[in-house]
C-alpha cells in the first residue's frame, strides 16, 4: 500500500524549486524522475514524503550536451537516451558498459542518470563509471547553485551533500582525453535484471609509456559507490606492468568493504574486487597500446 503524498508537477525550473524551498528533511518533500526506484521504495514500506515533486515538465532537464570539451547531461536524461546516443561511445564508453546491464529495457526507458545518483544506492549501475570519467553533479536551489565532484557527494549508505530544498540539475564531465579509455563491468547472479554484487569501473589514459590518468570505482562493495584511489596511485604516473595492474588490483581489494546479504558474501565480493579490477585494467590498457 501507498502512503498519502501530494504530486506537484511544475511546469517550470523555478516554480520546482520555489516547491522544494521550503524543506527541512527529505520527508516534507523530495524530486521524482522516472520513479523506479523512489516509488518501489515507497510501495514496500508504506512511507513517503508529504509531497513529490515531478521533474517530468520541466524544460532542459533532459538531453545530452557535448560542448567546449565538456559532456553534460540533464538531470531527467533516461537511460535508453545514454544508449540511443551513438556519441556516448566516444566521450563515455564506460556509461554505454553500465547502461547496457541497467535493470531491463522498461525500466531504462524511465530511469534517470540523477535518479541513480540521488537514490544513493551502493549498488547503483551509473555511478560507477560517472566516478571513473571524474563526473560533477549541478545543485540548484532558489538560493543559487552549485557544483560538487561526484567522488564528494556521498556522505554515506544513501545519504549525500544534496540539502532537501536543492535539485541535482546535471551531470557534467570533461571529453576524455586523447588516447583514454573507460570500461565499467556489472557482476551479478544473472545477466538480465539483476542487482550488482561488484560493479566495477576503470578509466586509464596513456602519455609517453605512462599512466597519465587512472581512476578507479567501486560498487556494492561500501556504503555507498567510492573510488579507490590508493589503487589509483599504485598506477599513476608510471609505466603500466603485469606487476603494478596486481598491486593496483590488490589494493583496491583491501580498500573495500563489503558485507554479507542474500546476494553473496564480502569474502566473496572482495575476492571478485581484484579479479575485475585486474581484468579491466589489463583490457583497457591493452585497447590503448
């Protein structure tokens, strides 16, 4: 059973955030996108907030944008968008890895990329490889805006710097660079519509012989999506070997912390952390020599 709420659906950026202004905590009023999430979450446990607002109306909230070396996305863009989009290929190969294995084709006809990251879940398929491309989020309230790095805005299990009276607006990140490359795999018990027991997410750039860039993100594997950035630095800088892709795997093995559930054990998951760090770094490598 559903809990009484009011559905407000402004037609305008403003008249949206002059509704959420007034909220104190997440249970007076809180955005709704394609609900997939949000709206399950509320059917099983009987509680919403007192109002939702719909970001469904709201004009350029939902489109994909590739100017002055910068890739942005509307908050309301879907996840079929991501992947009808033949250019994501070119400036987030990883978002194409993680949309493809998103839930099924229903649900990524309607989820949306600022859902993903606004639901909070650790096992959330986008924010991987949006960590791994060095992705920014836009808050916006009716007091301003402004842009956090997607690597500090989880706080925690579902909780992030997002204020109740503020909407995440867009996701931003710069074109990668020249000879980069970014890959994002999905380990779960089935192939289709299952929730992640490890994501993993790697981006590598290549100059002169070394690693100019490496940044790596887990998923399902903390309270919330993290980089590895101890097992970023293993890399770095340096020219890539058998030898370093092991210690970067194995650190960022140790840097996490996952826990039992019905899905798998954290032995289980920390073990598979290396295995995947180890295989997408090695791929992605190798697709640059």
């Amino acid at each position: 059973m559903y809990a009484n709420f009011d559905l407000l659906v402004p037609d305008e950026l403003d008249q949206a955030l002059t509704m959420i202004g007034g909220a104190k905590t997440a249970e007076d009023c809180a955005p709704l996108g394609g609900g997939t999430n949000l709206v399950v979450d509320m059917r099983a446990s009987g509680k919403a907030p007192a109002a939702l607002v719909s970001v469904a109306r709201l004009p350029g909230l939902r489109g994909i944008t590739i100017a002055e070396g910068t890739v942005t996305l509307g908050a309301a863009t879907t996840v079929s968008d991501l992947l009808r989009d033949p250019r994501m290929l070119e400036v987030g190969a990883a978002m194409v890895d993680g949309s493809r294995v998103f839930a099924g084709q229903m649900v990524r006809n309607t989820a949306t990329v600022a859902g993903n990251i606004c639901c909070g879940s650790p096992a959330a398929d986008l924010v991987p490889p949006l960590l791994a491309l060095g992705a920014s989020v836009t808050l916006r309230s009716a007091g301003g805006e402004r842009t956090v790095p997607l690597d500090e805005y989880f706080t925690g299990y579902k909780t992030s710097v997002r204020r109740p009276d503020e909407l995440l607006t867009s996701i931003s990140w710069p074109v990668p660079a020249e000879n980069s490359a970014s890959r994002f795999y999905k380990l779960g018990r089935r192939k289709g519509d299952a929730i992640t027991m490890v994501g993993v997410s790697v981006l590598v750039g290549m100059k002169d012989g070394v690693c100019s860039e490496v940044r790596i993100a887990l998923g399902a594997v903390g309270p919330c999506v993290f980089r590895a950035k101890t097992a970023e630095t293993v890399l770095k800088g340096k020219a890539p070997s058998p030898e370093l892709v092991e210690q970067a795997a194995r650190k960022a093995m140790e840097e996490a912390a996952p826990i039992d559930d019905v899905r798998a054990t954290g032995a289980y998951r920390k073990q598979q952390v290396q295995v995947l760090v180890r295989r997408l770094l090695n791929q992605t490598i190798e697709s640059l020599s």
